[in-house]
C-alpha cells in the first residue's frame, strides 16, 4: 500500500461522521431558539437575593404543590391514558377515528377555554358538578382535586398520543405468540405488550408530567388561585410578575431547574 | 402584539406623508392613534374611539386593552403608542417614571397624568344572591364562597384597602388573576359572592347583581390618563384626551358605571 | 357442523381409530380461499409445503386459534377444539423468527405457558429449566434471546412451546431465519427433538428440503388447496403438479397411456409427442423423469434410446458441477450434462439437439 493510502483513509471518515450542513443549520438554530430564551432568563435573574427568595415558605409550598399535584395527575393519566392508547392502538370499534381527533382537543383548545368548560361539567353548577354536589356534598373547584383534574385535562393527550404510537409500533406478533402460551388478554397486555412500549410510556409520562407542571390556565380557570390549596409554581409566577417581576424570574427559573432536574434524573435512570 | 403596534406606528408616518393628501381634516387631525387602556375601558373607550372617527375623518384609532400592569411594561419596554390608560395611579406612576409622559402635554395638564374617572368596588353575586349577601360582613363568613383579586393586581390592591380600613377579614376561595376571572366565577354560580368595580356589574348586565357597601369609599380607584413621551403626533394624542376628559366622555363613563373624579 | 355429533365419536368406541389432528379448514378472504383436510397422526409430522402466498400459514393460524374459520372443524385428540379460544387450544406454536420475549430471560420464555396454565413460579420454571437441558441449553437459561444464536433461539422457541404439553404442536417456517451455513445441522438437530414428540405436528414450509428431512408426510399446498399429499419420496419420485416436479428438480408431463406409449398432452405440439415407458398403463398418467438421466446428441444417434426428440437449446446455466440446459420444443425439459459434454456439443442458445432418455429412467403413474 502507498502512503497516502491511509491519510485519505482517514480524510474519508473524518467526511462521513460530519453531519451534512442542509441539517446542522437549521439544527443549530433550532437550539438556539430553545435556549436563547433560558439565557435571557438567566441573565435577569436577581442572584443576590436568589437564597432568600427561594427559602421565602410561599414559594416552597407552591413548588411542593406543582410537584406533588403534577406527579398524581401523571399517575392518574397512566391509569386512564394507557388503557385508553390500548383501545386506540388495537381495538376495531365504530367512531375511532373520532375518538382519536376528539383527545387531541385539549391540545388544540386554549387551556383557559378547557378550565371554563371544566367549570360547565365538574363545577358547583356544573352539569355533573351539580349532582356530586347534591348527593355528596363535593365540590372541586378551589380545591386541590382541581388543580389535578384540570391538569389531567391539558397532559392526557400527551400520553395518550406517545403510548399509542408506541403501540403501533410494537410488534402484535408478540402478543398471539403469548396468546397460544396460554395467557389471556390481560396477561397479555401486562407481561408481554406493556414491557415492549415501556419506553413509550416512560417518555409518555415525561411529557405528561411537564406539561402538568408548567400548566397555567385551566388551572387559574377551574381551580382559582388560592396559596397552599391551588397555587401552583406557574400561577404564582404570574401573580408576581404583576408587582414583581424580579420575584417571577426566579420563580421561572426555580420551576426550570427543579422540572430539569426531575426528567434528567428519570431519563438516566431509565437508559 | 410588539409587532402590532410597529406596524401601527408606520402606517401613522405614512398618513401624515404625501400618499394621504386627501385625509388630512378640518382641524388638520389627521393618521393613527394607537391608544393602550386598562380592560376595564372596553366599552367606554370602544364608544369614543368611533365618536373621534366620525369628528376628525383622517384619524384611525388603535385600541389596545389588557390589565393595565401588563401594558406599563409593555410601554416601558418600547411598545410604540400615543395614549396610556390606567386603572390606577400606581401603574400610571410606573409609566411616567419609565417611559414618561409627553412633558409639553404633562405641563398643561399635571405630570402624573389626568385622573378622568373612578371606580368603587361592589359586591357582585349571582342572579337571585343564593347566599344573600347584604354587606361586606357578609362575606368573611366561611360558608358564603367569594372569589378576589390577587393582592398583587390592581382590583385586589382595592379590595385589600378596603378590608385592612374596615378591619374586615375575607374568606377567600381564590384570588383571580384578574377583575374578569372573579366575574367569570360568579357568573357561573361557582361562587356566592366576588368583589369587583362598579363598572364591571354594569357591563355584566343581568349576569350579575350588585350589591353595594358603604366601606367601598376607603377605596375609591381613580383612572389616570396620560399623553406619552414617545407618542408619534402628541397634538392627535392631546385631542384624545380632551375628548376622554370632555362632557361627552364624563356621559359616557357614567353610563358604564363609572364615578366622577 | 354438529357438534353433538362429534363429541359423540370417542365415547362411541370408534376414537381408537381417530387421528390425532383432524381437520377441515375452510377459510374465506376477500378472493383468497383455504380449503383443506388435514389427518395427523400421533407422532407423526405433516409438512405444509408450497408457494408463498397458498395459504400454508393461514391454515396454520387457523389451527391454533388465532383466525377464526369460515367452515370447517378442528379436532385435537379427539375434541372437538373448534371454537375454543386460542389461549385455550392444546396447541404449541414455533413463529417464524421465533418470537421470544426480549424482555425475559430463555428460562422465563419457557415457563412463560406453564405459569400462565397455572402453575407456580418454581414448578413452572422447573418444568422449563428441564426443557432447556433436554435440549442441551442449560448454560444459556439466563441469557436474554437477544445473545442466543439461530439455532438456540428456534431450540428456546420450540422449548417454550412443548412447555405448555400440547398435543398439537405447529411450526411456521422453523427453518427460514437460520443462514444457509447452520442450516443443516440444525435441521438434523430439529429432526431429532421432534420425533420424542408424540402429539401430532404440522410444519409450514416452503422449502423442500424442510419438509423432506423433518417430516414424515407431505402435503403440498398450492392457491388454498392440497394438491398432493404423501410420504416425502412418494412425492419426491412422484410429483403431480408441475410446481412440485420443479422443486423436486424433475421433468414432469401429463399424458395417456396405451400401454407402454404415453401420448403427451400439448395442444399448442404440432404432432402430438410421445413418451415410451417401461410398464404398461392406460388412461390419464404423469410421467417424470430426473434431468441427469437425459443424454443430448449433436447428431441422431444409432442404437436409440426408446426416446428420442428433436429439441432447441433455450438456456444453459450451472448446476453444481454440472450443467443444466433447458431445452424447448414438441418436449420442453431440462437436461443435466458435464462440462465436458457441454463443450464438446458446442450448445448456444437456438442450437438444435437431440435429446434421448431410456424408457426405464420414466416413472409413469396414474394422473
């Protein structure tokens, strides 16, 4: 072999592990779009009263509320979602193209809009709210329950859309190899279809838990705003960005990191 | 919304320029007036806008409404426009500090702005007062539900004026974002009671009923308007004012509920 | 069907004599229809063999349960398992490309079945544990199915389907994920594990090989029908269709015999050619002969054999260390010669030739 042989060898290589430019630009820019707004938050932030500011009880009872509120709605959504995703994903019945279009409603409508149709439905006047008051004496809006449905409401279809996928791609030859071992339909879906679309569900409940977490306006809508019962971290971001915007930028930035924080350490733990 | 008003701002260059010869009116008004005002004026302001129209034919009024917090920032970060609004002196004040008032117009006229209304607040209740509400007192009682504002918008800086000079604690269900959101909950019976402005049980209509209270004085909200610094025809914007300040205007006001300065 | 009728059957005393498989498959899909009677006995392994597309797997699926039929019965050890549901069936699957769960270890693969027939965590993964050394993988029970070689992973698969004892067991295309060196190994291998199985077998395959080596009897499946069904040298020396003569690598006419002269069906023949055979017969026959046992000649040779045709040269290819000439005209086959003939005849494609096959090389069987 002659001797430049190996040198264009490697010249080759170096050309095919580069990613071609008609993708890393619009890539890079992509990302800068996405980050550019976290710097400015960054760069705004008030770091010498940062300490105080988060210490301050209001602000930990409302990250402690939007952490322990978005993780029940997550677990309320895998409950009805999965299913849900399930019958979408392998079950034949009239009217599932409808279905399928009417669960992406809540991603469609704004969240305002949902919190006031919440009100209609579960509110004290509600359609159904009307009833759970009469005969339970239970009312949800300005509770804590409030803050979670309405939450259920905005995240679900995240959910619902991810696991689906994963369904659709998950191989059903799989579940009737199952299905002649013996197992019956619920063996199936729990030892067999279920660990193959984990990983679906996984990035399903992620999305799920974040949009639960940073949900603002069907909140405020359907639960108020009250501290310690329905303030979450979004809305009392709000509220201080009416007298104190500083206040709000670390409010943001708390509810980033700490959000950060949660998926990053869920994604390491998963891969 | 930014880029709204930039264009707004251009189109008002180009009408004072040669492609609009035709425009300019008796007075010589003539262009586009991009005014920014509190939520609360919807109605009155949408009212006048068309008075001004018809009076001066070259001139095009731009409103813009949101809580009048959300708008001093927008006007302190450069969002072009001639008027400015406020529900109260405070978010008037942040203007005139920040982005400034038109200093020829603020000589005449007070360098805080022009206070050209007020507004009390009200106990509004659902058609009927399932709770029966009859005053204040009422509503710290834990069995009648009542929706406020947050302290930290103007509604609810009203409505905490009026409960620490009373010595009146509230049981609140929830503090609203804002004056809207506390109607929205009384209106769908989601709540027995609300405290809100005069003016906003007016425009409810027959959704709401009002039900007023002596201590409402110990809060007398005043609106402030104000010509500012970076207004592209600061004669157009003054015209604005004068009418927002005139007889007309006062009728107007009154008529959705407002009280005299 | 009535199935009153047959469950009455065993108690009849007449279940002696029934089959450990019996099986009318009538399935309807759009244009597409199965029809097919299948009789397995116990031990015995029934090889499905034809074209893809001619309905072997649907007969498959159907027998287990996973499609329903449209008509028809299936019967496994004498009850009547029709519409019984798929997890119910006494029936062990081997998939194509096996189909063992990523997400478990080759143990838990097979005591899959057993625990979902009810069976303890520890008698379900003894039973399985057993399976894997009978079957000389021991040493990989805890590996996931991702690091067995083909060969492991069809022993696991068929592990995982005994484990649910089935007195039906089917195989579907056992063979077709292996690569073409291990093949014969483990076929062989295969060979061996399924004859300890006493319920009956039905294998799907399109491979001829498979299906000679693994099964006791044939049947040949071609557009949803059984067109042939026999043990495999029956069907190897005698094939019926000319689908089955080209993947047993025979030349195959149709004809009718008077006595030892076959006249051959060729409408399109100018002249209708003959076949000599060595016995008489008469009426409606197939005759077949091998390719290596027909001798080409340049020019008419003396001292003929008794058959004897004038054939064009359409196409020349390697087969093995031979050469196959396919040759057209009143007798259209293909001829296996060496190399050295080859160049010694000088044939190019159109060259004319005389093809002769001796009388006693034809088999000559009713059609």
């Amino acid at each position: 072999m002659t001797a430049p042989a190996p040198a264009r060898g490697r010249a080759l290589r170096a050309r095919s592990g580069r990613p071609p430019w008609i993708l890393l630009v619009p890539a890079l820019l992509g990302v800068a779009f996405l980050v550019l707004p976290l710097l400015g938050l960054l760069a705004s932030t008030p770091w010498a009263t940062m300490g105080e500011r988060i210490t301050d009880p209001a602000v930990l009872s409302a990250l402690w509320l939007s952490l322990s509120t978005a993780t029940v709605a997550t677990a309320v959504c895998l409950v009805l979602g999965v299913p849900l995703a399930w019958l979408l994903a392998r079950a034949e019945f009239p009217g599932r193209r409808l279905v399928r279009a009417l669960i992406t409603v809540p991603l469609v409508i704004p969240p305002v809009v949902g919190g006031v149709a919440l009100l209609l439905v579960l509110g004290r006047n509600g359609l159904l709210g009307r009833h759970l008051d009469a005969w339970f004496g239970l009312t949800l809006p300005f509770t804590t329950a409030a803050v979670v449905i309405a939450q259920v409401f905005v995240a679900m279809p995240f959910l619902v859309v991810s696991v689906e996928g994963a369904l659709r791609g998950a191989d059903p030859r799989f579940e009737e190899a199952a299905a002649t071992l013996g197992a019956s339909r619920a063996t199936v879906f729990t030892r067999i279809t279920l660990p193959a679309v984990l990983p679906g569900v996984g990035a399903g409940a992620a999305l799920c838990w974040a949009r639960a977490l940073g949900e603002f306006g069907a909140t405020i809508t359907f639960a108020g705003n009250f501290p310690g019962t329905t303030q979450t971290m979004p809305l009392a971001v709000y509220m201080a960005m009416q007298r104190d915007p500083e206040a709000a930028v670390v409010l943001s930035l708390v509810l980033l990191l700490v959000s950060l924080a949660v998926l990053a350490g869920l994604r390491g733990r998963s891969t | 919304m930014a880029g709204a008003l930039t264009l707004t701002a251009c189109s008002a260059a180009d009408g004072t320029g040669p492609d609009a010869p035709g425009a300019a009116s008796r007075d010589g008004l003539t262009g586009t007036l991009t005014v920014l005002a509190a939520a609360s004026l919807t109605d009155v302001f949408t009212e006048l806008a068309e008075q001004f129209e018809t009076d001066n034919p070259g001139v095009e009024v731009e409103l813009g409404f949101a809580g009048s917090s959300a708008l001093a920032a927008q006007i302190n970060s450069g969002a072009p426009a001639d008027v400015f609004a406020s529900a109260n002196t405070d978010t008037m004040a942040l203007v005139v500090d920040g982005a400034g008032l038109d200093t020829a117009w603020a000589a005449d006229h007070g360098r805080d702005g022009a206070v050209f209304a007020t507004n009390t607040l009200r106990i509004a209740v659902p058609p009927g007062n399932p709770a029966g509400v009859e005053d204040l007192a009422d509503l710290s009682d834990d069995s009648v539900a009542t929706a406020l504002c947050a302290p930290e918008v103007p509604c609810g800086a009203a409505t905490t004026a009026v409960t620490d000079a009373e010595g009146v604690e509230i049981a609140a269900v929830t503090l609203e974002q804002d004056v809207r959101a506390v109607l929205t909950k009384v209106e769908l019976g989601e709540v027995d009671a609300g405290l809100v402005y005069a003016t906003d049980v007016a425009a409810a209509g027959d959704a709401v009923e009002g039900v007023d209270f002596p201590e409402s004085d110990s809060a007398v909200n005043a609106y402030p308007v104000g010509v500012l610094a970076d207004a592209a025809d600061p004669e157009l914007a003054a015209a604005w004012v004068d009418l927002v300040l005139s007889d007309t205007g006062a009728d107007a006001l009154a008529a959705a509920g407002f009280g005299a300065p | 069907m009535t199935t009153t009728d047959d469950r009455r059957t065993p108690a009849d005393g007449s279940g002696a004599d029934e089959p450990a498989l019996d099986a009318r498959l009538r399935l309807t899909r759009g244009d597409f229809t199965l029809d097919a009677t299948l009789r397995v006995a116990a031990g015995e392994v029934l090889a499905l063999l034809g074209p893809n597309g001619a309905g072997k797997s649907s007969a498959l699926r159907a027998l287990a349960g996973l499609v329903p039929l449209t008509d028809g019965h299936v019967r496994i050890g004498g009850r009547d398992e029709t519409t019984t549901p798929v997890e119910r069936r006494p029936v062990g699957v081997v998939f194509q490309d096996y189909l063992l769960f990523g997400h478990m270890s080759a143990l838990d693969n097979v005591a899959f079945g057993p625990r979902c027939q009810g069976l303890s965590k520890a008698a379900a993964r003894g039973r399985a544990a057993e399976l894997l050394e009978g079957m000389d993988l021991s040493a990989h029970a805890r590996s996931r199915p991702g690091r067995l070689s083909g060969g492991q992973a069809q022993r696991v698969a068929l592990a995982r389907a005994l484990a649910v004892r089935p007195r039906l067991l089917l195989l579907d295309e056992p063979m077709a994920a292996l690569d073409a060196s291990t093949r014969v190994d483990v076929r062989t291998r295969l060979r061996h594990l399924l004859e300890d199985f006493d319920g009956a077998a039905v294998l799907v395959t399109h491979d001829p090989l498979d299906a000679m080596v693994l099964a006791d009897r044939v049947a040949v499946v071609e557009s949803g029908r059984i067109v042939q069904q026999g043990t495999p040298a029956e069907v190897a020396r005698r094939p019926r269709t000319p689908y089955v003569a080209r993947l047993v690598g025979l030349n195959l006419f149709r004809g009718t015999a008077e006595g030892t002269r076959v006249t051959v069906d060729r409408r399109d023949a100018e002249g209708a050619p003959v076949v000599r055979v060595h016995e008489p017969h008469r009426g409606e026959v197939l005759v077949a002969f091998p390719p290596r046992a027909v001798a080409l000649y340049a020019d008419r040779p003396h001292g003929s054999p008794r058959n004897l045709w004038r054939l064009t040269v359409e196409g020349v290819e390697r087969f093995g260390d031979q050469v196959r000439v396919r040759l057209a005209g009143s007798v259209p086959l293909s001829a296996d010669i060496s190399p050295a003939a080859l160049a010694e005849l000088g044939l190019v494609r159109g060259a004319p030739v005389w093809a002769g096959v001796k009388a006693a090389e034809v088999e000559c069987y009713p059609g």
